[in-house]
C-alpha cells in the first residue's frame, strides 16, 4: 500500500469537499454549525496557503485521494491556530493516516509560530478524540467563544512548542 501525504492542489478540490461532506454526514455533521457546510469546503486549495499561515494537506492510497487535514489561524489570532477538517474515508482509517496528517500539521503550526492549536470534534468521532488525545490535546469544558461551530460537543486545545 502506497500512502501519500502532500499540499492540496487544485485539481483536488472536488474530491476533497466531496469526502468532507460524506464523511461528515456518517458522523451526523450536516448542516449549519458544522465544518462540512463551511464555505470554503468548495475551495479549499484556494482558503489555505503558506501565505495566510495556513496549510491543507491531502492523502492519498495507492493513487487515491482518500483524506485531508488542515492548519489556519483561528478567528485572525496570530497566537492560535486551529486544526481543520481532519475526514478520511473509511478505508483509509486504521492505517496511520490521520496520525501523518495531524503531526504534519502541527509541525506546520509550530514553524508558523503559533502558540497554541484549538479544534472542534463530535463526540461520535471516538477514534479521532483518541488520537488528538495522545498527541496531547486536552479538553476544555466549552467551546472558545470564537468558533464558528457551534453545533460541535467536543473542544481540545494543545499549547505547541517552538521548532528548531
């Protein structure tokens, strides 16, 4: 099995706003307050760039775009950045993929300065919570007042290290 891991291109956008949404949807994340109804979900290489301090990797197995996740700041914060739309289809879980695409991330993140990192989950999304929790993300007992998914029940955050 070939995995890859590299920057959203164009001619990806499609695909990957297609997997956002169905895997949203197998998790109950339709509709307003959720990532996959966010507008930039439709043109994701052009919302993400090294330019605004944000990046959005997709994955792909054996040649097959099967994933993606994502740095940007949040709500314009110099300080904090926030982990973005981490959806894989399901025959790619289990295979290491997530875990590459959020330490890729993070390490993005901390080469951009950021001080921290905030994401928003679903409380379904067991698998995920898991992994962001021995990467040592930790809960808070409410969502930061910024965010803009307010139908999300799960709230981390992960103070970051500088990079060498």
């Amino acid at each position: 099995m070939k995995i890859e891991i590299r920057p959203i291109a164009n001619q990806d956008d499609q695909d990957i706003a297609q997997i956002i949404r169905s895997v949203g949807a197998e998790f109950g994340a339709v509709g307003e307050g959720y990532g996959p109804s966010d507008p930039e979900v439709d043109a994701m290489s052009k919302n993400f760039s090294a330019e605004n301090r944000s990046i959005y990797l997709v994955a792909t197995m054996n040649g097959k775009l099967v994933g993606g996740c994502g740095i940007a700041s949040f709500a314009g914060s110099e300080e904090i950045c926030e982990l973005k739309k981490l959806f894989l289809l399901t025959e790619s879980r289990g295979h290491g993929i997530g875990q590459k695409l959020v330490r890729d991330c993070l390490d993005f993140a901390s080469k951009s300065n950021y001080t921290s990192c905030y994401l928003d989950t679903l409380s379904g999304m067991k698998a995920a919570i898991k992994m962001y929790e021995k990467f040592g993300f930790q809960h808070l007992t409410a969502p930061r007042p910024e965010t803009e998914h307010n139908s999300c029940d799960v709230w981390m955050i992960k103070e970051l290290t500088k990079s060498e």
